[in-house]
C-alpha cells in the first residue's frame, strides 16, 4: 500500500494529463493463460495492445499477467508507478484486488473491470458477457434438439461462483418448461478437460442410457468427447459446451454429428474494455457503467463469423 500511496502522489504531482508531449500510458492487468479462456484473454489483450498502439501513437499499452491474487496487485502496483492513467483489469479473484483497484481509482486512474466483479469493487465501466444468457441459450438449443421426446441428460457445471450459478439458473429455469428432459445427475466440472474427461466416464458407468449432455464450457466438452468416443458407446445425440473456443465452432463448421452448437462468452470481452480505455482516455468517449455483451448461439449457419484460427481460444 505504502507503494500505491507514493505512486498516486507522484500522479498528482505531474496531473493526470501528464506534461506536454507526454504518452498516455494505459495499463491491462490479467490473468495467466492457465486454460483455453483465459488464453483467449491474453491474445485478445495482446491484440488490442497492438492495434490500438498503431492507431493511437501517443498512447502506450502495457500487458501484464498474472498467476495468482498475490502477484496481480503485485503487477497493479507496478502499473501505478510506472505512470499509468488508466487501467484495464480482469482479476484474479476481485475481493482480494478490491481495496487497492478502489485506491488507485480513487487517485484519479480511470478503470475498466472486465468479467469478475464483488459489489466492494469500485470501477469507471464494467464489462462482462451474459451469463445469464448463456444458459438460457443453452438450455433452450438443447430443448429444441431433443424435439419435445423424453430425454436423459447430464449437466456438468463449473466452478462455484456467480459466473457459474447464474448460468445454472438460466439453463434450469428452461428445463422447467421441458418436463420431458430429465436431468440425471449435475457435477462440478471446474472448466477443465481433464475433470471433464473424469466426470464423463463415471456418468457412462453410471447410466445406462444418457440422450444429452450439457458441460457449460468448451474445454470440458473436449474430455466429454472423449470419454464418450473411448467408451464405445452410441446413444447420446447431442453435446453442448459453451463460451465458443475456436476448436469446437471448427467442429461445428466440420459438421460433427454431436456438437451442433455452441453459446457465447467472449474473451474478446477484454479488447473491448481496452477500446474504452482508450477512447475515453484518448477521444473523452463517455460510456455507460455497465456493459453487457449479449450471449448469442453459434450454428453451423454462422459459425464462420465467430471463427478465430489465429487465437489460442
């Protein structure tokens, strides 16, 4: 903190314009690329770094990552001293980044938290996708494929939190409407492949007969695939995953017979924040507090628009 407090006196100091002819320095804190999405993170932040340094050469876009709470208030304090006027973050965890992102705000660094916030957490906008809508979308395409005929599916969720429960609510709240489709069993997950894959196989030792199964995530729906493919097994006719890795939306352009569908999730999400930084800090570009990036169904009759082959996601 004493770090923070010098920072944000030298900051005030100088003004938050900074001297004539100074570059406008807009830091992006992240998480590591410890899986498919938040790799998609680090290449879109990257991405935007770049463009944006391109168009706009008085500004400077620095990129740090982070593998723990620890080390990205670590990294957060780094940005403050090096000068930073504004601020790009998706934490860690938000609650323990909370008191010093409230600070440097405080200070007059203007910042944008993208996808994981507390009600503690200060910021200038919000970005986020449609957790909400994701699992609505999830849950009324898996509706729409099983045809209104008695289904057995299994659902695999994510880690707990709010990400997670609000899209656990949407995609039951519409399986209310389908009493035809039972749900046989629902288990953490935690958006990996690997418990996916594990998950997979105790629910094919455990049921004789599964018509569908909903993972929530694109990289769990990987060890799904193959779990299922191992087992020899022919009765499901649908898997459902989430978030649109580039992988999946390939096999949906491919035209597999099982995946027929993704929702949703962006990690674009974090280009957008950096745009807003940028614009705002750059053009006075004013945006509202919040901003929601609709949820949207990915077919193969438009997978192609929702295709980025250079991405790690």
């Amino acid at each position: 903190m004493k770090r923070i407090a010098l920072a944000v006196l030298m900051c005030l100091a100088v003004g938050l314009t900074g001297a004539a002819g100074e570059r406008v320095r807009i830091g992006i804190s992240i998480p590591t690329a410890d899986h498919g999405w938040t790799g998609g993170i680090v290449w879109w932040a990257q991405r935007a770094a770049r463009e944006l340094s391109e168009k706009y050469p008085g500004a400077e876009f620095i990129v740090v990552t982070a593998d723990a709470p620890a080390k990205q208030i670590s990294d957060v304090e780094d940005l403050v001293t090096r000068g930073i006027k504004a601020l790009v973050v998706l934490p860690h965890e938000p609650t323990p980044l909370a008191p010093t992102l409230n600070q440097i705000r405080r200070s007059g660094v203007f910042t944008v938290v993208v996808d994981r916030t507390v009600p503690e957490l200060e910021n200038d906008i919000y970005v986020a996708g449609d957790n909400t809508g994701m699992g609505r979308l999830c849950g009324e395409f898996m509706a729409s494929q099983m045809k209104g005929r008695d289904a057995d599916i299994v659902v695999m969720t994510g880690i707990p939190c709010d990400v997670d429960t609000d899209r656990v609510n949407a995609f039951n709240e519409v399986m209310k409407d389908n009493p035809n489709i039972t749900i046989l069993d629902s288990q953490p997950a935690n958006w990996s492949t690997q418990k996916g894959l594990e998950l997979m196989e105790n629910f094919l030792q455990k049921f004789p007969k599964i018509d569908a199964v909903w993972c929530q995530d694109d990289d769990v729906l990987k060890g799904v695939m193959q779990a299922y493919k191992e087992s020899g097994r022919s009765d499901i006719s649908l898997v459902l995953g989430g978030a649109g890795s580039k992988d999946i939306i390939k096999m949906i352009i491919d035209g597999d017979p099982l995946v027929r569908a993704t929702v949703t999730y962006p990690p674009k999400m974090i280009y957008e924040g950096v745009v807003m930084a940028a614009e705002h800090m750059l053009n006075k570009v004013d945006y509202q507090k919040v901003m929601i990036i609709p949820a949207e169904l990915v077919t193969k009759e438009n997978a192609q628009d929702f295709y980025y082959p250079d991405s790690p996601f």
